[in-house]
C-alpha cells in the first residue's frame, strides 16, 4: 500500500468519525461557559482511540511516527468540521515546537510531554503571542528565573488558544541573554478567557507569578523554536484548506438544490463562473499547502539551514495565500447561500468567523509575503 493509499484510509476514517460525532452547536461561546467549549468525549475519540494527537511524535515516545503529510490529512478534516476539540492547540502548535526543539533522545521533561501527548493524556497548548500580538521568539517578556534546583517564570502571554482545556502550556522565556523553551502546568497560571470573534477556538490571556517551570530545552535553540512555529503555520494552512473546500462544497450543494425562476440558481452562468473561480483558488492553496508540507517534512527529517529556510520560504508562502483563499471562499459562500446563509442558525457564518480569526493568526498574509521575500533573499 503506498503512501497516497494510506493517506486516503486516514482521510476517510477521521471524516466518519467527524461526521458521526461532530455537533458545534452546543459548543458555540454562546451557548457554554467561558470553560466548557470543548467535545470531551470526541477529544478522547481522536486522541486516545485512534491516535491523532501523536502521530507525529516519534515511536520511541509512543507515538506513531508518521510524517507531517499525514498530519496535515488530519487537519484539513477538522477545519472542514469545525471540531470543538484542542487537536490545533496540542498535535498543531505544541507538539511541532517540541519535536524541533528536543534534539536527543534522554529522558526529560521534554520526551515525557511527547509521551503525555502521544497517549492522549496531555492537553498542551503554546503560549507565545505578546499581548500586542508580536509572537517571535526573541520577542518574549516573559521571563525565567532559577529556584533551587528548579525553575520559575514570570510574565504574561496573549491570545493562547485553548489554554482554559490545556493542561500544560509550553512557553518560550528569558534565560539572561538567550530564550529557553519552558513547560508550566495550567493550574499554576492564571487564565483569563477573551471574547474571540471565532466562536469555536478561545483565545485566553495566561499570566505566570514566579510559576515553577519544567526547562524543556536550552537557550541555544531559539532558531530551531522558530522552525518549530513555521510547521505550525503549515497545519493551520491545512486546516485552512479543509475549511474552504468544505465552504465550497457547500456552496455547490446549495446552488444545486436551491430553485429560483423554476431552475436550480447553479444553472445560471453568473453563479457557474463564481464557484468555479472559487475552485481554482481552492486547488492553488491546496497546492501550496502541498509543497509547505513538503518542506515540514524535509526539515523534522534533516534539521539544517537549508532545510529550515525551505521551511520558512514554503510556510509563508502557504500561509499568506491559504488565509486569503479561506476567507475570500467562506465569504463567497455565504453570499451564495443569500439570506438563510447570514442567519444565526446556519453554518456559513462560523466558517466565516474561522477564517478571519485564522487570517490574522501568527501573522497576516502581508506580513507572511514580506517574509517570504526576505527568506528568498529577494
């Protein structure tokens, strides 16, 4: 069986059991307490049963060792779903940072969190966003400080998602001159919930007094961390991915079976030549996202500066057009759907909210194309 063939079965399984279980309705911001916005019993499903928290943890630590192109599968369902469940936080943005910072394979903190993640036992989130929204590593306040034979630190952090759920957050801090990558329990730092304009993915503000800190890795891979946040952007432009074709499947549905002047409004040329534009846009990010993947993969395999300007170049690239992509595609849709598609009842509006929070998520699309220019040498 070939790697495409097994990537197709993964697909497959994750969307059965997403379309079985999935029901974001109970788990809008609305609808539950500031705490309560996360499918416990799916979360167990996907991270315990069948495995997809730590599938890219290696299988010295228990995970499966699979690659970042499967990851990515992963993610694309669930941005297609709008699942209610930390996968993002966690197999997203936790687990890559740790995979690029841990360079060997003695017991610690570190591996102990891959094992945690890996078993499905461990909620972790990143807490690297300032509260004015820079999120480069360099650009930390928060700051660490020896106690005894441990560690402490101090500081706040901005927009972390899903830390109300985590159990662990990993947080980049000042270690004199360098930064170091640290981990801290949840319930050692104060958590406060915002109001997100994404009514499925909370965003908190997390505030560390002197928390006891578990030092995860040393000063002196700062560089790899930021290796680490570009296979993160590359997952969130797959969820992004899944997001916008679900947005235009939908739209093609609606334009099917929504009769206007006695004929189904798809059969109008107006609406044809929307939604196949939209196609086009969809199968460019999809293609970016593809060769952004690649380039993850490359990187976790061979960690050099080559790799890692790849890296770099392929995340900006996939994150600055699968962000336009998913927002102009949700906001089409909608447009399709007419009046039903802007009423509270309907999806449309939560993949809408999706892809604008996500848009402005570790940097936006301009700030990514600047990126990528410089990362080119151009």
């Amino acid at each position: 069986m070939t790697a495409v063939d097994v990537r197709a079965e993964l697909r497959a399984e994750v969307r059965r059991c997403l379309d079985e279980h999935v029901d974001v309705r109970p788990y809008l911001a609305e609808n539950r307490d500031a705490g309560a916005r996360t499918d416990e019993s799916l979360w167990r499903a996907l991270s315990v049963q069948m495995g997809l928290a730590g599938l890219i943890v290696p299988e010295a630590d228990g995970g499966s060792g699979a690659s970042v192109a499967d990851l990515a599968v992963v993610f694309e369902e669930l941005g297609a779903s709008l699942a209610p469940v930390p996968m993002f936080a966690t197999a997203g943005l936790a687990l890559p940072v740790l995979r690029a910072v841990v360079q060997d394979e003695r017991p610690g903190p570190a591996r102990d969190l891959l094992a945690g993640i890996a078993a499905g036992s461990t909620v972790a989130t990143l807490a690297v966003h300032e509260t004015d929204g820079r999120y480069a590593p360099d650009a930390t306040s928060v700051r660490a400080e020896r106690d005894g034979e441990g560690w402490t630190i101090t500081g706040t952090k901005g927009f972390v998602t899903d830390a109300s759920f985590a159990d662990v957050l990993v947080v980049p801090a000042r270690v004199g001159e360098g930064i170091g990558v640290f981990a801290v329990d949840a319930a050692d730092a104060r958590v406060t919930t915002l109001t997100s304009l994404d009514l499925l993915r909370p965003l908190a503000t997390v505030e560390f007094d002197r928390a006891p800190a578990r030092l995860v890795a040393e000063p002196d891979v700062a560089h790899r961390f930021e290796a680490g946040l570009d296979v993160a952007l590359v997952l969130l432009a797959a969820e992004q991915v899944g997001g916008a074709q679900r947005c235009l499947d939908n739209a093609v549905g609606y334009a099917m079976d929504r009769i206007q002047f006695g004929r189904p409004i798809g059969s109008f040329q107006a609406i044809k030549h929307q939604l196949v534009d939209l196609l086009l846009e969809v199968e460019l990010a999809r293609s970016a996202m593809t060769h952004a993947v690649r380039t993850a993969d490359d990187y976790l395999e061979d960690p050099s500066t080559d790799t890692a300007r790849a890296l770099a170049e392929g995340a900006s690239l996939a994150r600055a057009l699968c962000s336009e992509t998913f927002s102009h595609v949700a906001d089409e849709a909608l447009h399709v759907h007419g009046g039903i598609g802007f009423t509270w009842e309907h999806d449309s509006h939560l993949y809408y909210r999706r892809a604008k929070a996500a848009q402005l998520l570790f940097g936006n699309p301009d700030e990514h194309r600047e990126r990528l220019a410089v990362a080119a040498g151009l």
